[in-house]
C-alpha cells in the first residue's frame, strides 16, 4: 500500500469516528431532552393532581363545617326565628312566693291554647302569659293532670299574638336525636340549648304525683334549668317532640321532657274536660329484678320486676302475688319497672285486659288481669 492511499485510510477511519463520538453525543442529547420533557409532563400532572387534591380537601372542610352549623339544610338561628314568638313567659302567684316557667302556644281545633307543666302552675292564682313582644295577658288554668305534669291555658289576648307550634308524633324518636330546648330559665326569657335524646322511657316522680311515676320520659343532654319547665323540646325542623319537665339536682346534662304523645293523647280531654282518667292501673308496689335478687331468690330470671306488694281491692288481688316476677306484658318483654310504666301509659287504657307472663317459682305462667283507673294523687 502507498504512503497516500494509507493516510487517506486513516484519515478516513478518523472521520467515521468521529461521526459516530458525534452521533452518540446527540443521540444522548436528544434522548436525555426526550427524558427530560417526559420527566417535566410528569412532575406537572404530580402538580395538577396536588392541586385537586388540595381543592378536594378543602372541599370536605367546607362541607363538614356546613353540616356542623346546619341541620337538614336548616340553620339553628333560622329554627329559634322562627318558633321563638310561640314560647311564653307562664308567671302566677301563691300564698308565698311568684313562681314562673315556660309555655308554647299550640293550636287545638282552631281554638289557641298555651301548653305547660302542672307543677308551674300548682297551686298558684292570678296567672299570666307574657309573649316574645313583652305583651302580657292574664290567662286561665283550663285543663291539668299531675300523672303527666300538664296543664292547658286559656289566654286573654288578641288573635295576633298566637303563633302555634306545630306538635308530632315522638314514635319515631331515637337516642342520638338532636334536639333544641327553648324557654325562660332563671327568668332568662327566650333561651335556647341544644343536645340530643340520651335516653327514652324514663319514668320520673315528682312530689304531686301521691308515689306514682311518670312515664315513658325523655332523657336529653340539652341543658335545663329551673324555669325552663314547660317549654318546647323541639326536633330540627322546629316540631315539638316534647314538653321539658325535670332536671336532676348537680347532674351534668341530665334533663327530662314528656314526650309528644302524651300531649297529643291528652289534649282533647284536658281542653274539653278540664282533666285526663286515662292512666291504667295495677294495684302493685315493686321493684327491679337483677342478678343478685335472682340469686338470692333462687329463680333463673334476672331482668322484670319483681312485686314486691299487691294492692288490698285492686286489680291484681287474687290474681299476683308478692315475689312474682312480670317478664311480659301483651307478649312484650320487660326488663324493668321503666319499661311496665311506659308500656302501661301507651298501649293500654283502663277497663282492657292486660296479659302478664309471669315467673312464679320454677315456672312461667300467663295471668289475665283487668285495669283500673289509677286514683286521684290527691286522694
């Protein structure tokens, strides 16, 4: 090979590697530009994303704020706007001192009355009713009955002034529900609280009652002091699903209402009649069964109550005995004597024929008893 021809090899071998040191250099330019706009589309979604998620959250805050202020789309200052001209000041006189309480002004059969506690108006003359507006009327004791703390007005006061509150059914009524109390605690006029049902079927005695307890009562969280007796205890959507009643003495949010169901049973008779004789009675004296009387006792039950004293001329003399144990009434069970109580005051009258399952001993019979009338407190 010629000196030419061998520099025109090599010079020609230089420059393909050259061009493939060049090619390989922009070939990792390009792929690393590629990567590069790849890497940047991807940190941009990762930043997109970042953001809705963000909007996302905030969303959720926003909305859990908005169910914390409202109840079924329904704010609370729009509620207490709206039922706070139906709640009244209920003021009277006796021998002693000025008592005062709380009403709401219901309608019955297009004639406005104003409903209350009995024990608000015991034993008390010249009362009256002062309204929202501060206008106050006198007002008349129409109706009463101690066995469910309840009393009806009459009010002397123009059409106007009456803007009822629509009461139902407190059936459907759960633990949990929240609930709004609105009345005049320490003469506080139009103070509103808010909690929920802690518990139902209570049974309450009150000293008027001659030992016989309320019954089928609403426990609630809300707080209520004294002067809230006889105002609402209002659902959500600002219906009366009970009547405040009775606090007990140092609790924390321990609060009791009549239910809903015993003003509307009531009511007619109370307005029409100026009373109400439809609390059944036994003509028994017991107590709550449980594991330690079981043992004691001997028997296998640890839930009822257990009679404890059958009533001389009552209904269940000849029938029940002392040391029974009623575990059912009407084929429903009883635990306690709240669940005898609530069951008597709202599925039976007296007059009917009540079905008792009943532990005597080592065996379970079914006695037949007919009610009687629960007597006077007062007699």
């Amino acid at each position: 090979m010629s000196i030419s021809s061998e520099r025109g090899f090599k010079f020609s071998l230089t420059f393909v590697l050259l061009m493939l040191v060049v090619g390989l250099i922009a070939g990792g330019l390009v792929t690393y530009l590629i990567a590069y706009q790849q890497i940047e589309s991807l940190n941009n979604d990762v930043a997109n994303l970042k953001s809705q998620i963000s909007k996302l959250w905030g969303f959720q805050n926003a909305t859990y704020q908005n169910i914390t202020i409202y109840q079924n789309a329904t704010a609370l200052t729009e509620i207490y706007e709206r039922v706070k001209d139906s709640i009244v000041l209920v003021r009277g006189t006796t021998s002693s001192a000025t008592v005062q309480g709380s009403g709401f002004v219901c309608n019955f059969s297009g004639l406005p009355v104003v409903i209350t506690n009995y024990h608000v108006v015991h034993g008390t003359v010249n009362v009256s009713v002062t309204f929202s507006n501060g206008n106050g009327y006198a007002a008349e004791v129409n109706g009463t009955d101690p066995y469910a703390d309840l009393a009806v007005l009459l009010v002397n006061a123009p059409q106007e002034e009456f803007k009822p509150l629509e009461i139902v059914s407190s059936s459907t009524l759960r633990v949990g529900d929240p609930v709004i109390a609105i009345g005049n605690p320490y003469g506080l006029v139009g103070s509103m609280t808010t909690g929920v049902i802690s518990a139902l079927g209570r049974t309450i005695t009150e000293e008027y009652t001659g030992g016989f307890g309320i019954a089928n009562i609403i426990q609630t969280s809300a707080p209520i002091n004294p002067g809230n007796s006889g105002g609402p205890l209002l659902n959500y959507d600002g219906k009366v699903i009970g009547i405040t009643t009775a606090i007990v003495a140092d609790s924390q949010g321990l609060g009791f209402a009549i239910p809903s169901n015993t003003i509307l049973r009531e009511i007619y008779s109370l307005v029409t009649n100026g009373t109400y004789d439809g609390h059944s009675y036994m003509g028994l004296r017991g107590t709550d069964m449980n594991y330690e009387t079981s043992r004691k006792m001997g028997v296998n039950v640890t839930y009822g109550w257990l009679i404890v004293e059958v009533i001389s001329g009552g209904p269940s003399e000849g029938k029940l005995q002392t040391n029974d144990i009623i575990i059912a009434m009407n084929m429903t069970r009883i635990k306690n004597g709240d669940d005898l109580a609530s069951y008597l005051e709202e599925n039976t009258l007296p007059g009917e024929n009540l079905i008792l399952a009943v532990v005597r001993g080592s065996t379970t019979e079914n006695v037949t008893i007919t009610l009687g009338r629960r007597p006077s407190p007062f007699s």
